[in-house]
C-alpha cells in the first residue's frame, strides 16, 4: 500500500496522493483521512465577543484537502465528513454533532457544505502545477481566493436567514473577521507548496 510513496520526501507526497495510479484502497484511504484532518482541526476553535461564529483551523485542513488530493477525491473527502456529522459524529466545532437542528441546517452550515466545492476548486490549482511539473503559482492563488467564494457567500447567507439579520450584518459577523485569517493560511500553504514542493513526476524523485 502506497508503494510508490517517497516516505523520506515529504514534498513529494502530494504527488503519490494525487496520482492516478493510486488503487481504489489507497484513495480511499487518503479520502477517509484527509475527512478526520478536518474533523481534528474543527476542534481547535475558540468564541470572540465580535461574532458568533467560531475561528477554527477547520478552512486550513480542507484547503490542506485539495492541496494533496486530486479534485475529485477533494470533493467527496469533503462530503464524508459532512456525511460524519450528519450522521451524529462529532466532528463540528467544538464537538458539534449535528448538520441539522429542528429540521434546518445549524447557523454554520452554509459554510460546511461549501466546503467539499472550495476543496475541489484548491485541487484544481494544484493538478494544474501537477500536469506541468512545475508551481504554477497563478493558477494556485486563483484557485484558492476562487475556493473561499462559495464558503463566504453561501455561509454568509445561510448566517442571515438562521439568525433573521441582514445580509450586511451577516457578512460582517462571518466574513470581515476572517479575511485576513484566511489569507494568511493561504499565503502560508502557497509559500510551501511554490518554494518547497516538487512537481516532477513520482518516478524522477526516486
């Protein structure tokens, strides 16, 4: 199993994870794995006065998703873990275990099921670079800013109609606090996977 995995080359590892040749075993695997990530980061949240929505490292692990995984193996890594906390698996920030609450999604959910598309669209990115056996850092950056758009508007929306405010409100409690966090994630993940990955193919790197 991940036979082909350069253990001892961790910016190659991207490579393995995304390629075609991997067996239905292994992509599963990376799919089942890359889901509990993101569980495990949604628990690392803490509550500010300013909004009632928590900062969490939860954005970090599914843009983590797309960075390592193929697009669609990012989408439904994504959708496993919604599954998970439909499902009653604490996997929501803060051990939230529910998707749904009295028949509606819960106030955070529009950004939850935006998540396997923004996973899906950060892959894009990458299997760009991945195709050309360089970064293409452009191509990246695009794919990331375009990623975040879906979370911030169908979250923000969802935030609007859950607690019956504006949408100018709901932008400012569940975006404005987040953008520069956000983008600071972004720049970190592209700082190491421009300056640090390699994107030769798996057989040059032995």
């Amino acid at each position: 199993m991940f036979e082909q995995m350069a253990w001892s080359k961790p910016n190659t590892w991207h490579l393995t994870l995304s390629s075609e040749k991997s067996t239905l075993l292994e992509r599963s695997i990376s799919i089942g794995f890359f889901a509990g990530l993101t569980a495990l980061c949604a628990q690392i949240a803490f509550v500010v006065p300013w909004t009632p929505v928590p900062y969490t490292f939860q954005t970090f692990a599914v843009l983590a998703t797309g960075v390592y995984l193929r697009r669609n193996d990012a989408f439904v890594s994504g959708c496993v873990y919604l599954l998970a906390g439909a499902l009653g698996a604490p996997v929501f920030a803060e051990g939230g275990d529910a998707l749904f609450s009295g028949g509606a999604l819960i106030a955070s959910g529009g950004y939850l099921i935006a998540f396997p598309i923004a996973s899906a669209l950060v892959a894009e990115g990458l299997d760009r670079s991945r195709a050309a056996g360089v970064a293409d850092f452009k191509a990246q950056l695009i794919c990331w800013f375009t990623a975040m758009i879906p979370v911030y508007t169908v979250g923000t929306l969802w935030l609007a109609e859950s607690y019956s405010v504006s949408i100018a409100q709901a932008y400012e409690w569940g975006v404005e606090p987040f953008l520069v966090w956000d983008a600071f994630k972004i720049a970190v993940m592209a700082a190491i996977t421009t300056n640090v990955w390699n994107y030769s193919n798996a057989e040059d790197t032995e």
